[in-house]
C-alpha cells in the first residue's frame, strides 16, 4: 500500500524538551515538504527538500531542524528553541518540486 | 518570495447555490496552481489543479480560472452539495520550487 506516513498522530512533549516527528514515504518521490498548521493561518511551510541530501528553509524554519538521509524519510525536529511549538504538522511529499503534493495524515503535538 | 492571498476567510452558501473562492499571487514564475480540500480531521487532498499554458479548467462541478496578467486565479463550485463543506486551500509553486498556500477558506453549505 503506497503512500506518506506520519508517526505518531498525537504527541505530548514537556516544555524545553526537544521532539522528533517522523515523515515516510514510499512513493519514490524526490521532493518531501513540512508544514505547519494553526487556525487561520493556513499551512506554512517549515521546510523542504528537493532532493536527497538537501533541503532549505521555509517561511518558518527558526526552532526547527530536518534530514534527508534517505529518499524515502524526512524527519522533522521540533526543539526547544521554538517559543510556540503545539501544532498541527503535515509532511507532505511531490515527484518533482512544484508539483501534485501528496499528505500524510499529520502530528497533532502538545507542549504542556 | 511567493505570496500568496486567498479570499474569503469564511463562506456560506445555500445549497445548490456557486460558491466562488479568489487567490492572488506574487511571483510572475509560478507556473502551477493547485486546490486541495481539507475535511475535518483529515488530511488535505488535491482535487483540481491548472497550469499556466492553460486559462480554464474543469472537472463535472468544480473549475479553475487563472489570470496571469491580473495573476489571480479563482475556484468555482457549482450545484453545492453538503460534501462540499470543508476548508479550501489554494497554492502556488514555480517550476522546480516549493509549494506556498493560501491561508484557506473554510465553505459551509447551508439546507
């Protein structure tokens, strides 16, 4: 069964500690995609990577941290440098940058 | 970067009536304009997208309409139905680059 998974779909983190969302794909794209989603503000995008290897900030990349050492997996880390962290985040994948973007079904994470 | 404005915040329609969903953008290279559909609780999903060789595109009750000169581009929902109600995302992208949405346009259909 083909698709992008996103792991776990709820997450609680205590205050100052550092968390890590994970994002795969088996769908042989080249281009995966963090979003970031709150009420009204529509999706933001955190980070992305066009390729293995390589990725570049997004609008909203301060107190987050990526990888992209596989093809397949996109790991977002959410640390203790981001003043608001609880969120809604979407990975999203795409064959080539720029085109039909694929979701997976989110990480609704908690920071109490 | 690109920037994209998407309008109205919130829309409620009658049944069966159009709805109408605007988004402007900023970079003259974006090429690719997609619609994702986002259900309560789920997960957003692609349900119409147009390039920018092309100035109209349908699919039975949805369309898009692009405008690269005014560079707007427009969702038209006909005959609504109470599956309809979701939020609307609109996007941007130029070739080879990110993805950039509108912040969204949350659609009820009212019996």
């Amino acid at each position: 069964d083909g698709g992008i998974t996103q792991s776990p779909k709820y997450l609680f983190r205590k205050e100052g500690q550092n968390v890590t969302l994970s994002c795969e794909q088996n769908l042989n794209h080249d281009a995966m995609y963090w979003y970031r989603q709150d009420p009204g503000q529509g999706l933001r995008l955190i980070y992305y990577s066009q390729i293995v290897n390589d990725f570049q900030k997004g609008d909203i990349a301060e107190g987050y941290s990526v990888s992209r050492e596989k093809k397949e997996s996109f790991p977002l880390t959410v640390t203790s440098a981001q003043k608001n962290p609880t969120a809604f985040y979407l990975c999203a994948s795409s064959t080539i940058p720029g085109s039909e973007a694929f979701f997976g079904q989110g990480t609704r994470l908690t920071v109490v | 970067g690109e920037n994209v404005e998407q309008h109205p915040s919130t829309l409620s329609v009658q049944e069966g009536d159009s709805a109408v969903i605007k988004c402007t953008y900023s970079d003259s290279a974006s090429n690719y304009f997609p619609w994702y559909k986002q259900e309560l609780g789920k997960r957003p999903q692609l349900i119409i997208d147009i390039r920018s060789n092309v100035g109209e595109k349908k699919d039975q009750r949805i369309a898009v309409t692009l405008n690269k000169t005014a560079k707007h581009f427009s969702l038209h929902i006909t005959e609504t139905q109470p599956e309809d109600s979701a939020v609307y995302f609109c996007a941007a992208s130029s070739p080879g680059d990110k993805i950039i949405f509108g912040k969204g346009t949350r659609l009820h259909i009212l019996p």
